[in-house]
C-alpha cells in the first residue's frame, strides 16, 4: 500500500470499528437493561428497540449511497455519524421503552456503511483493495469480541444509559476523523457522471454478491442466537463465552491474512470465495451433528473455522462489489448491498428466534446449511473481476517505487 492507502484504510477501519464498538456494547445486555424501563417487560417492545436499528439501515443505506456518489463521501459520512451520535444521546435519555425505541430507530438513520466503503474503494487499487475491506471486516469482528469482554462491567458501573453516551461520543469522535484524519476525496470521482440505481439492480454479478450478504448475516445471526446456550450446556458459563470467541476470532485473521492475499494475488480469488462459502456450510452441518451433545473442543473448533471463512467473505465481497461496479455507480451499487446485508440481519433474528423455538437448534443449524448450499449454487457462475490498471494505480505504483 502507498501512504496514502494506508491513511485511508487506516482511518475509515477506525470509524468503523468505533462505530461497531458502541453498538456491541449496547446488545449483550440490551435485554436485561431494558426490562427496567416502563414497558420493559413487553418482550416484543424489547425485541422492537433491538431491531429497529437494523430496519432503519436497510431503508436508507441505498440513498446515503446515492447521495455520496452526488455530493461526496465525506458530506455524507459527517451527516450520518450526527445522526447516529444524535439517536444514542436520546437513547440515553430516554425514560420509557418507547423512548429507546425511537432512539435506535435515529442511530440507524445515520447509514454511513456504504459512503464509508465507497470511500474506501476510490482512495485504493484494485490490487490491494480486498486487504483494505479486510481491515474494515476485521475491525467489526474484532469489536465484537472486545465487547463480549467490556459489556457487562460497563454496564454495571454506568448502566444502558452511560453506554448509549459512550456510544454517541465515539460517533463525535468519529466526525474528527472524517475531517482531519481521512484523505480528501479524489478529484476524479468528483467529475464522474451521477449514477442510477437501474444500472446497479440489473447488474447480474452484483446481485449474485447481494444474494451472498444477505444469506452470510442471515445464517451469522441466526446461529448465534443458539450458539450460547450450546457453550452453557458444555459447561461455560456466559461470562465467559469471549475465553472461545476471542481467540476464535483472533486465531482466524492470521489464517485470513496467510490464504486470501497470496491465493488472490495469484489469480485463485474466485476458487477461494467458493471454499469459504462451503466452509461456512460445512460448519452448519458440524453445528448440526453436534447440538445434541456439544463439547467444549467441538464448538471451539467449528467457530474458529467458520470465522476463517466468514472473515474472508467479509473481506472479498464489498471489494469485489467496488471493483465490479461502474465506478460513478459505486455508492448505489455498496448501498443496495449494504441494505441487503441490513436486511440479512433482521431476516436471521427474526427466523432465527422463530425456528428455535419450533425445530429447536437442529432444525435451525439444517436451515442455514441448506441456505449456504443456495448460495454456493448461486455464487458458482461468478468470475473474479479483472484488475483494472486505471492511471491513479499506475501513478501510486510509481510513487511507491519512488
């Protein structure tokens, strides 16, 4: 990467990651917190202020997209992030669960996803891009972890409220990093014709990637809504759950970063996304197998494996997306998929929870793996995209060397 690129990846990974951080705080004790609100004790007003966030997203990802591609990235970003700052500090002071509702609805209005990766994509290469999604991909997973730690001790010094604060300072803090610390906008992108949302939804290669987001945050969410109660029934307690999530995630970005950059560069990024899609599968057929009598090894072994294959989906599909999309498009085509990704995770909760209950954690494991085996079947006819050597990479490479 140039210095540049390094900026760049370095300071749109921070924004999401402290962005992804003040929402993972919030919903390992989003539950237990809210039941001391008025009306808290209305599991479906409980499970409303949960999702309501994700429903938010997936409406507007698709025009905060639209709008980066005609009036610049950084416009966007900064209005999104006041949005989502101003949703958590009403949020925290809300009185009512109600009020929380109304609070996450206005954080999900600040759908910065799509502006934030289209951003991304016009200051990298092609040839380096999926290392950039890679370090965005892994700043989500890895904020994740670290909120399974910092969840509970937090809430218990400063209660839901004082999250939701903390919550709305990153997205200030966040506002910062758009002025002073990510690159400007490329001039390029600036007289590049307004793209339509027709040329994104008729594009044939895009949708199979829409497809695939949509499955992958359908089946993530959906298996962990049992994956918990599988680690109690081996004998973990949950407030130690992150003792496996942790080094499953950390373990899986080393092998990410030994597999995906080196077969990519060789020309085998199409046979590696395929595999991973089949290990993710895989892992719902082991998940299946051994629900009814889980053990700490087998659940330890199966996460670690299907974050290898989920870190390197996570990695290669927005990069692909940006690299496959007509590039006055680009914002529009990474809002629909982002939407679709919105929309896969309000899909896995609310199916999730419903198939769990009904077919129990077998049934629910067999249901994503036969979703997986779908998208595999959708996903086969893709070709990887072509590297374009465009004059900005011929112009970096030469900088590089000099």
């Amino acid at each position: 990467m140039t210095p540049t690129e390094r900026r760049a990846s370095g300071s749109l990974a921070t924004i999401f990651a402290a962005r992804m951080l003040g929402l993972f705080l919030v919903l390992p004790v989003f539950a237990l917190e809210a039941a001391r609100y008025p009306g808290g004790n209305d599991p479906a007003l409980v499970g409303m202020a949960m999702g309501i966030y994700g429903l938010t997203q997936g409406i507007l990802q698709i025009p905060f997209g639209l709008a980066s591609d005609r009036f610049g990235r950084k416009r966007v970003i900064i209005l999104g992030l006041l949005l989502f700052a101003a949703g958590s500090f009403l949020a925290a002071a809300a009185g009512s669960i109600m009020g929380l509702i109304i609070g996450r609805s206005l954080q999900g209005a600040g759908a910065v996803s799509a502006a934030v990766t289209a951003l991304l994509a016009d200051q990298t290469r092609d040839s380096v891009r999926t290392k950039a999604m890679a370090l965005v991909g892994g700043s989500i997973g890895l904020m994740f972890a670290l909120s399974l730690i910092l969840a509970p001790a937090l809430a218990a010094r400063i209660g839901l409220n004082g999250l939701f604060m903390v919550t709305g300072a990153m997205a200030l803090a966040c506002i910062g990093v758009v002025a002073w610390w990510v690159p400007p906008e490329p001039l390029q992108h600036k007289n590049l014709p307004r793209g339509k949302l027709s040329e994104v939804l008729g594009h044939t290669p895009l949708l199979r990637l829409d497809v695939g987001v949509f499955v992958l945050h359908a089946a993530q969410l959906a298996m962990w809504i049992a994956i918990p109660a599988l680690l109690v029934k081996a004998g973990l307690p949950k407030a130690q759950h992150w003792h496996v999530y942790l080094p499953a995630v950390l373990a899986s970005f080393v092998v990410m970063g030994a597999t995906l950059f080196p077969l990519e560069r060789r020309g085998y990024l199409r046979a590696v996304f395929l595999a991973s899609i089949g290990i993710v599968m895989l892992v719902q057929v082991g998940l299946l197998l051994v629900a009814g009598a889980p053990s700490m090894l087998a659940l330890g072994l199966l996460l670690f494996v299907f974050f290898c294959g989920f870190n390197v989906l996570e990695a290669s599909q927005p990069s692909m997306v940006s690299r496959i999309a007509p590039a006055h498009a680009r914002g529009g085509a990474l809002g629909v998929y982002n939407t679709l990704q919105s929309l896969g995770l309000f899909a896995g909760g609310a199916v999730g929870g419903w198939l769990t209950k009904n077919v129990g954690a077998e049934g629910l494991f067999a249901v994503n793996a036969g979703l997986m085996l779908l998208w595999l079947v959708v996903a086969w006819p893709m070709r990887a995209p072509r590297r374009d050597r465009s004059a900005q990479e011929a112009l970096a490479d030469e900088a590089q060397a000099t």
